[in-house]
C-alpha cells in the first residue's frame, strides 16, 4: 500500500519469512498497490524499486480500483 509507510517497512519481514517457509522455487515480487492514490502517497516508486533490487525481485505498482496493471 504506496499510502501506508508500515507496509513499506514490514517487506523485509515478509520476505524473510517466505523465505523461512516457502518452496525455494516460489516466485517473490514486490507490489505496490493504490497507485491511483498519488495525492495519498507515502512511498515513493523508487523505493520500492530499491527495495526490490536489493532483494533481487521484481517490483510493480498496482490498482485494483483503477485497473492499473491488473489482469482480468
């Protein structure tokens, strides 16, 4: 959630615990959804396109209300 810093902050957690968890073949991606909120945002999309590098996985923003980057 681009309108929520703690979201932002828990990644590493979660990516821990997949790794921790999950199949070592699961397929890891970082999203950041609400990107129709722009007036809202909290996280920068170059943020999480670090964080994403960091961690070696793709990173992509999303709407679900906007449609944006969603497959129906």
């Amino acid at each position: 959630d681009i309108t929520n810093e703690k979201t932002f902050d828990d990644i590493v957690k979660w990516l821990r615990n997949i790794d921790e968890h999950a199949n070592e073949d699961v397929e890891k991606m970082i999203l950041g959804n609400k990107c129709d909120m722009e007036e809202k945002r909290v996280v920068s999309k170059e943020r999480g396109e670090a964080i994403a590098r960091e961690h070696g996985i793709r990173f992509m923003e999303t709407s679900a209300k906007s449609n944006i980057n969603i497959d129906r």
